[in-house]
C-alpha cells in the first residue's frame, strides 16, 4: 500500500503501528510521533509489554467517545474502573491535531500531565477537546472504524460502564511494521486547529466547571465539571450547538443542550408561541405532558421555562423522562436550554443546570459586573457624591436600600440595566469632584444631603412595587424620573417665573 507523500512526516514505512484485538475486530493504531513523541513512545513500550492485554474499553458514550486501557479492568473492583494506570505518568503535550473521529488521544484527570495508560478514540468530532488533551496518533483501517462503532453501540450501564464487558475487550495488544498491514486507508494530513477556532475550554474559577464561550454564537455559560462537551455537526434546525452530556448514574444519561435561534424579525411572543405549537403537537400523541410554563426574569434577561414529562425510546426500550427548558431572549438570537434525565435522578442533576443556567452571558451585553464594576470602584474610592453626603448620617440606610433595589430589581431587566449603563457613564463624569467638594466644606456636604433626599424618597417607591416585565420597569421608571424632573427643575422654573413676575 502506498503512503501518500502528504503523510510521510507521520508515517515512515518502517515504523511501527499497534494492534488492538478485540472482541468487536481488530482496531489499527499509527501514531503522531512528530507531535507527540512521549506519549507515542509510552504507548509502544506498555503495548509491547502486554499491559494492555485483556483490558476493557470501560467508558463508553455514543456519539462522543471509547475509553481503555484501565488495568483496574482486568481483575479489579469495577468501582475503581477509571482511576488505574502504571507507576508512571506522562507530561502533557497538547498540540494543534483535532478531535476528529478516529483520533486516539490520551486521558487524563484535571491535572494536564497526569497521562498513564488510559486513553480514548473519539467516536464523532468532539473538537471542544482541542488543545486539552494529548492527541498521539488514529486508527487507520476500515475494519478499526468497524469496530469503533460495534463498540460505540454496546449497551452500557451506571457510569457509562458497558453491561457485558465481554463485548469490549482488548483480548492482545501488539506492534507491528507498517509494511505488514496491507489494507492501510490513506487518510492524509491530520485536520488541525486553525487560528479562528474558538477560545479551548477552561476551569471557571473557583467552580472548576468548564467553561464554553463562542463570540460566533454570542454566549458563554459554564458546564457541568466532569460532563463532555460537544458542538455537534447541524443536521436540522433543532440540532442544538452545544451539548453537554453527564456521567450515566441511572437509566440514561443527564442532557444539557442549547440551541441558537437567529430573531429573523420575530418578538420574544411569536418565538414563544411558535415553540408551544411544536410542544403541543408532542402533547397530542401522548408523549409528552406539560407539567407547567411560567415567563421570569433570570439575571436580567427575559426568560420563558417550561418543565415537562415525556417518553424516550432508545434500542427498544422506554425511559420516563424529565424536562425543563429555559428560553433567553437577546439583541439578535434567541437561546434555548434543555435539561433532561430520567425522572428518579432529575433532582440530582438539576442543581448543575441551575449553575449553567446562572452563568450564562450573552457577550453582546454588558453583565451585571461590568455595569456596575465602575460604580463599585468609585464607592469603595469616595467618588460618589450620594455615597458621599449620605455617610454617616440618617441617610445611610436608604442609600443601601438603593443599592439593594439597584440589584435585584432595576437589574432584573434589559431596559434597567440599559438605562443605569448610561445613566453610570453621566453621572460619574461629574460625581467624584462634587464629593471631593463635599469632603472639603461639610456646609457643602449639607447642601448636598438636602437636595438629593427627595430624589431617595421617590426611589423607595421601586420597593413597594412588583416589577416583572419589561413593560412595568418601563412604567414606574418613567413616571419615577418625571416626578424628579417635576420637582428639581419644573417647579423651580414655575417659582422663579412667579418671583420675577
């Protein structure tokens, strides 16, 4: 078989490839020296010492990936599979080769050079693992792509561990000249990352859950820590963009998607109703109930959630099945996220929703942090004339009430937050010399503290009031900032006429 020239650099004809036997067929390994010459060689050297004869593929997700070479699997306790491998570790050495299917890559913990013997072969493109894990070489065979998928298909149980470990096991493991395997695909250079590719994934501070940002798509949001990412190839338009899939802790797998609707014109209404038309024709085959559908406001964001029960079928059998959906409406998209379980475990992993949920950021508009992260600055620094005049006195506690109503209430939608970014970029490009001022002459400070308790008692009314749509924050708003506007320069204006006359 001749290789082509293309690939020359990462496959000499004399060097050497692994065979795994399996049970499922044989699977054919050639490997990326160039890119990652420690790992090639640890592969070759525990290969060639039998480590990996008679080890199971102990972790297997459809779709996503096959996961081996665990000696614990041989004869040990199937509640430490995942967490074997030899005395030694390997360091890392990312590289730009991605995820591709067929790619076989080496696993690891949260620590990047933390590689021993377990590796995985991606089933379908899994590109979110790019540059995060070592990739170290591909099968190359279309008897190893064969068995892939037999293996893929298996049934699995708890923690995605299949239930019949015969089905998947490495029976020999050994290495061989590339000249003595005769039906070689040419598979070319390796795809490799190119300089648009998204931001890799990294542990969000503090929480260690990963986090997913992609300007393309206008968001970010933290996953679940632990849970495999994938942006899957878009076969329809209810294909999501992102998935998130969880560690099988009872019948089936814990689900976080989302989906990226373009507005194409459409109100957050018509997008809603559109949605109800499709859930209800599920209702109508008796598939699904809607157990309840509320509109909120989440993080400032108009938000639409419906929780649901329905009937999922996979391999011939049937699973009661849990939902909740959570819409988000931004400038231009619309953003869906599901969660599904079965409906004994729903509970367990909703939390993990709720973090995601509370984490994502559209990054066309400002969070909650960066419209304020100035005005906290200025406070903590004494440049707010309001903070100012207000310290120490009887007026403190209603400036705090302000801040608190400023949080929970004006930031709980698109038109507040709109309305105090501008009013931040207005109001500070003043405020700190008028506090310096009050800092100077206290009469001053005085002077200040009378003229802006009126404004404060209007403002207090926001705390009497429930506000839970864009249309009441507009309403109240407004008539709050008129009635200010009636009594610092209306009124004024009326009496100094009146004075004149």
């Amino acid at each position: 078989m001749l290789i082509p020239l293309t690939s020359q650099s990462f496959a000499q004809s004399e060097d050497k490839l692994a065979i795994l036997e399996t049970s499922q067929g044989n699977i054919v390994i050639e490997f990326f020296p160039e890119v990652a010459p420690n790992h090639v060689a640890n592969f070759m050297n525990l290969t060639d010492s039998g480590f990996y004869d008679g080890v199971l593929f102990h972790r297997i997700i459809p779709g996503f990936m096959i996961q081996g070479g665990d000696p614990n699997t041989v004869d040990g306790d199937p509640s430490t599979w995942g967490i074997g491998g030899p005395s030694h570790s390997v360091n890392a050495e990312f590289n730009d080769i991605k995820h591709n299917r067929g790619i076989v890559s080496m696993a690891r913990s949260q620590d990047p050079n933390s590689g021993g013997s377990q590796f995985f072969i991606v089933h379908q493109n899994s590109n979110f693992l790019d540059q995060q894990y070592t990739v170290f070489g591909r099968i190359a065979t279309d008897e190893s792509f064969e068995t892939l998928d037999k293996i893929a298909s298996v049934e699995t149980g708890q923690r995605d561990i299949p239930v019949n470990t015969d089905e998947v096991k490495i029976t020999k493991a050994s290495l061989v000249n590339r000249a003595d395997v005769t039906d070689l695909l040419q598979l070319g250079e390796p795809e490799r990352v190119n300089s648009s590719q998204e931001t890799p994934l990294q542990p969000t501070e503090g929480t260690g859950n990963q986090l997913f940002k992609n300007e393309k798509l206008d968001l970010a949001f933290s996953a679940p820590e632990g849970w495999f990412l994938q942006e899957p190839e878009r076969m329809d338009e209810n294909t999501p963009d992102v998935v998130a899939v969880g560690p099988k802790l009872g019948e089936i797998n814990p689900v976080i998607s989302l989906r990226v609707i373009e507005k194409e014109g459409k109100t957050f209404d018509d997008f809603i109703e559109e949605k109800n038309e499709l859930l209800q024709e599920v209702v109508s085959t008796g598939n699904l109930e809607i157990v309840s559908q509320e509109r909120l406001t989440i993080n400032g964001k108009q938000a639409y959630v419906t929780d649901a029960i329905g009937i999922f079928e996979s391999g011939g059998a049937s699973f009661d099945v849990k939902f909740k959906e959570t819409s988000f409406v931004g400038n231009d998209k619309f953003y869906t996220f599901a969660y599904s379980n079965g409906i004994d475990d729903f509970d367990n992993q909703l939390p993990r929703y709720d973090e995601s949920i509370d984490s994502f950021q559209i990054l066309s508009e400002p969070s909650k942090e960066e419209t304020f992260e100035q005005t906290e600055q200025v406070d903590e620094g004494g440049g707010c004339l309001i903070a100012t005049a207000a310290f120490g006195s009887e007026l403190a506690p209603q400036v705090q009430q302000l801040r608190e109503l400023r949080d929970n209430t004006i930031l709980s939608t698109n038109s507040g937050v709109a309305f105090m970014t501008g009013f931040n970029q207005l109001y500070y490009s003043f405020s700190p010399t008028i506090a310096d001022f009050e800092r100077e002459n206290p009469v001053f400070k005085e002077g200040v503290k009378l003229a802006i308790t009126p404004m404060l008692t209007t403002l207090s009314i926001l705390n009497h009031v429930d506000i839970d749509s864009e249309i009441e924050m507009l309403g109240f708003g407004i008539s709050i900032i008129a009635l200010n506007i009636g009594m610092y320069f209306v009124a004024p204006a009326i009496l100094i006429h009146r004075f004149k006359k």
